[in-house]
C-alpha cells in the first residue's frame, strides 16, 4: 500500500465556481488532480483529504462532487475543512459517501500500513496576532478533540505508524511551539498532513520534523495539482 494526500479541492458544489478566479494557475486544477490520481494510486493505496472538498452549502449539492472523487482509484479518507458547510452530522455525511470513501472526525481508521485520524483544528495564536475569547475557545475545543483521535489510534495502533490528519495548520514556519504542537509530541505520532493554506500563504507552512513529528502541507495548489506521496519508514523522517 502506498500512502498519498492531497487538500483543498474546493470542487463547485453544484454552482459554477471556477476556481481560476483565484489565479490562472488553478484553470482545469481538478482535471489535472484526477489525471495525476489516476497514473499513480492503485486500487489497494489510500488517499488522505483533509478538508475544504466542496464549496457547496448543502449535503445533497456536495454529492455530486464526493462521487466525483470517488470515481477515482484507492481509498479515500475525508476530514472537515472550514469551508466544507454540508458537512453536518458524520451520520448523515457517512449516508452519501461512495463506496471506497471514509470520513473521520476525532476518530481513527486502519487503513492497513498505518492508523489514520484526524480532527478540523482551529488558527492557532502567534506572537504577532494573539487569539480572540472566542478563537481561544475553539482552539481549546479542537485540541481536545484531536487528543480524541489520538486516543482511538493509540488504541488500535499496536506498532503501525500513526498518521495524523488536520484541515488547519498545526503549526507555521514561524510558529512551531503551539497548543496542537505540544499534544502531537506526546503521542507516536509519524506523520501530520494539513491543509488550508494557499497563494502567499503557502510560505508560512512547515514541512519537515519537528520535536519527532513529521508535517506536511498538502494543500493541492502547494503541491502543484498533484498528490503528495506519504512515506512510512522510519529512515525518512529527515528535513
């Protein structure tokens, strides 16, 4: 099996949203994903999005774009993104998923190689912009949940690899020491994979090790449309 992510689809959602709105460079972007996905992952390899899947506003309208990306080979494990609206409860999320298509949320899923869980995350504060009331809540809120996931992987790892999957950063170039940082240290953590950030933005992202953990950006345009192959052996934890 081999493992692969890739974020930040931002599919139309039923509306006509070109995402090359945001620059030229994102013209046919899932076309090229899809043709990329196809040349490399096999029906026995998994994919990791964490998150931003569908602009849509409603479960039904998302439909269409999750099937979209079930079409394509491998198993798929999906998290909450902070633009994905249709996603409501993992119930009702679960009851229109294709064949083939996982979603976790403070859970763990064994996907064979290695343990794959997850939460959404949250911003987390820097010395330059301190968290609001409100932000600093949410943080708190997601740390527990990631602690969840960690949790539930630990207690079906045995020695598997873990792999953790966020939508927001848990960490900047900048900022390593943060509140999710400080949890993912304390487990057997391999590997991070996260999302969000795009444009300018890219250039915060960390990738490399940090106290243990290996972090990933996988936003697609960060990876240039196309998907990050996820090493598993110890040997290439390296910067």
């Amino acid at each position: 099996m081999s493992l692969y992510a890739i974020g930040d689809l931002h599919l139309p959602g039923g509306d006509d949203k070109p995402m090359n709105v945001f620059g030229d460079h994102w013209e046919g972007h899932f076309d090229r994903i899809a043709a990329d996905w196809r040349a490399r992952v096999g029906e026995a390899d998994t994919v990791l999005i964490p998150g931003d899947i569908s602009w849509a506003m409603q479960l039904r309208d998302a439909a269409p774009d999750l099937a979209a990306i079930g079409e394509l080979p491998g198993r798929k494990l999906i998290i909450k993104g902070n633009h994905d609206y249709w996603w409501n409860t993992l119930k009702q999320v679960r009851s229109v998923l294709p064949q083939g298509m996982e979603a976790i949320q403070h859970t763990a899923v064994d996907v064979g190689d290695c343990i794959v869980c997850g939460t959404r995350g949250w911003t987390i504060p820097t010395r330059d912009a301190p968290l609001s009331v409100e932000d600093a809540r949410l943080c708190a809120r997601e740390v527990m949940r990631l602690e969840l996931a960690l949790q539930a992987a630990v207690s079906i790892a045995g020695d598997k690899p873990i792999v953790v999957m966020m939508h927001y950063p848990p960490l900047y170039e900048e900022e390593r020491d943060t509140p999710f940082t400080q949890l993912l240290a304390k487990y057997p953590v391999h590997t991070v994979v996260y999302g969000h950030l795009h444009g300018a933005g890219i250039r915060v992202g960390f990738n490399g090790q940090h106290e243990g953990v290996r972090y990933r950006l996988t936003s697609c345009d960060s990876l240039g449309f196309s998907l990050a192959e996820i090493p598993l052996e110890v040997e290439n934890l390296t910067n």
